[in-house]
C-alpha cells in the first residue's frame, strides 16, 4: 500500500465521528433543556450514542496510521517525527483542558487527562508499530494489552477498597488515578477517577492497534464483508467479554473496546462500499469529509467557542423551537446551529484547500 493512501469514506467517518463529539459535548453543555439520554455519557456502567464517538476516533486514528505510513525501518528521524507531532497533540490537549486553571489558578485544578491527550499517547505508541510490527504481532499486543488490562481492574485495591467493577472507581484503575494524580482528577471524591487516566490508557491503545490492523486490509477486495463479518466477530467477543468485565467508556474496558471497535469496523466497511466501491454521493457528505480532513481544528474550535452555548440566544432558539416542534425535541435547534457553525468555518478551509495538520 502507498503511503499516504487517502480513502474518502475515512474522511467521512471521522467526519461524522467528530460531529457526534460535537453533538455529545453541546448537549452536555445544554443540559438546562431536557437532553435525551443517548445524547450523554453513561454513568460507569453502559453503552450510549455519546459513548461511541471517542473509541470509534481512537480505531480510526490506527486506521489513518495504517493508510498513511508504509511498513518498513524505523529510523531515527522518523521517530522524532512521530514524537514531535504526539508532543503537539498532548499540549494542546492540556491547553484545552487546563483553559479555566489558566483563568484562574486558585478557584481551578490543573487536569493531566483530555481527549487530545489520549490521542496524542496512543499515536505515540501505534505509528512506530505500524512501521515494525506484521499483523499477527499487532494482535498478539491488543490481546495482550486486553487481557493484561482486564487482569489489573480485578486486582485488590491496596487502600482495602473493596473491588466491585459495578461500582465507580472502586478498582485498582482508579486508585492508581487517585494516588499519582491525587486531587487533579476528573471525578472527584474518595473513589475519583480520570475517565482518560494512566492505566486506562493502555486498552485505547490496543484499539489503536485494531484500527491498523483494519486500515492494512481496507484497499483489498471483497473488504466491506470482510469488515461486516469482522464487525459482527468482535461484537460478540465484547458481549462475552462483558460477562466479565462490564462495557464502561470510563474504565475504558476490554468489552467496551471490543463492542465500540465492532460497532466501528462495520459502519466503515459498509461507508466504503458505498462511497468508494460504489461511488454514491451520500447527503451530507461533503460537509462530514470538510469536518473528517480538519478534525483537530473542527474539535479545538468547538471547544473554545463552548462558551456560546451559554448565551442567551440559545434559550432563545430553544423556546423558538418549543413552539413549534415541542419541549422535548426543541433541543435540537441549539445543537443544529452550534454545530452548523463549526461546519461553516470547515467547508470554508475545505473550499480553500487548508487542511490544519499537528
């Protein structure tokens, strides 16, 4: 495979995948309406639409990794290369985190885990694998990553924390959280916890390692059966792996990892055969591959601008939209038009032919 072999249906996941961000954090950030439930993260325990954005991100980086770096050595300047652009992510990742601290150091705490952060770690760990690891040795890593992770969460609390991994933070994961990071966690109190910690890390990299895996097959024949077959597979490991170890995107579990990996490997595998086996022009696909080539600018932009979702026109376009579709669906015009002016700004990067790269 070339490098940088670009595939529009790719572009177009990712696309989608950063508007569902988009979608998840608005309506976190609206919650003054009533927002459905599938539109908010899971307490610990479950598998919601807002639970699905991040790991299915996670698996397409490793496949971009794939589409973009031919296997061979790894030599010195690659790896720096590879450091530099992980070091970028991670900072600003913590820019973007740490905003408010930077306001106000006293009435904030500084927060090590984010989004971009993960991200940043996991590319660290992947990219140099694509280029040295064949793909058995891949699976042999995210199996091992899997089952060494599933081993640690049953492990006995050393602060006598009885382990329940029904109940949050009550395992060795988040100890490791409370202990290193003490009072800069996400999830305060005696059992706190980072959602995007340090040990919960290593499963995100195995679903790295799933998307390489994914992305070294997607220009072979017969792949949307393949991926829908592969699909179908891992969300059948995940439900058995959920008898388990329960499916948690805060735990950031194995059966999580496999049941978002499956979910994520069949929505690919059926974008490709129609975008780019069968060459159907899609509605909205423009606008979703314009977010897909600037995900990184699409998603730093919508969370600096979060503050207007604050304003009061958006209760003004929700009580607009009550009187006409009713209260409980009225959130939707403050999302649409949040979102809507993200996709703005992308379309005119996409129309211009910037693409902001880290």
């Amino acid at each position: 495979m070339p490098a940088s072999y670009r595939v529009a249906s790719l572009d177009i996941l990712r696309g989608l995948t950063v508007i569902g961000m988009i979608v998840v954090n608005a309506a976190a950030g609206l919650q003054r309406f009533p927002i459905p439930a599938s539109l908010l993260h899971s307490h610990w325990i479950g598998l919601t639409f807002a639970d699905l954005v991040f790991p299915a991100f996670i698996f397409m980086v490793g496949v971009s990794v794939a589409l973009s770096m031919p296997t061979g050595a790894l030599d010195r300047a690659t790896m720096q290369r590879m450091a530099v652009r992980s070091l970028r992510l991670i900072l600003l990742g913590l820019f973007l985190t740490n905003i408010y601290w930077l306001a106000d150091p006293e009435a904030n705490t500084f927060r090590w885990g984010g989004v971009l952060q993960r991200i940043g770690i996991v590319f660290l760990v992947i990219a140099p694998s694509q280029l040295v690891l064949s793909t058995r040795a891949l699976v042999t890593v995210a199996v091992a990553l899997l089952v060494g992770y599933s081993a640690l969460c049953h492990l006995p609390v050393p602060d006598g924390t009885p382990v329940d991994l029904h109940v949050a933070g009550a395992n060795f994961i988040a100890w490791v959280d409370r202990v290193v990071l003490g009072t800069h966690i996400y999830v305060r109190g005696p059992l706190g916890y980072d959602p995007e910690g340090l040990l919960s890390t290593l499963p995100a990299i195995a679903q790295g390692c799933l998307g390489i895996i994914a992305g070294r097959q997607i220009s072979a024949s017969g792949t949307p059966l393949r991926f829908a077959i592969g699909g179908v597979l891992l969300l059948v490991a995940g439900g058995f792996a959920a008898l388990v170890i329960p499916v948690s995107k805060d735990l950031w579990s194995a059966s999580f990892v496999l049941v978002t990996s499956g979910i994520t490997l069949a929505v690919l595998g059926a974008l490709h055969e129609f975008i780019d086996v069968r060459r159907w022009r899609l509605p909205l696909t423009p606008l979703a591959a314009a977010f897909g080539v600037n995900a990184i600018a699409a998603y730093v932009l919508h969370y600096v601008t979060a503050g207007v979702l604050n304003w009061k026109i958006m209760d003004v376009l929700y009580t607009a939209a009550a009187g006409i579709i009713g209260s409980q669906t009225a959130f939707i015009l403050p999302i649409i038009v949040f979102v809507g002016s993200i996709g703005w700004a992308m379309r005119a990067l996409q129309r211009r032919g910037w693409i902001i790269k880290l």
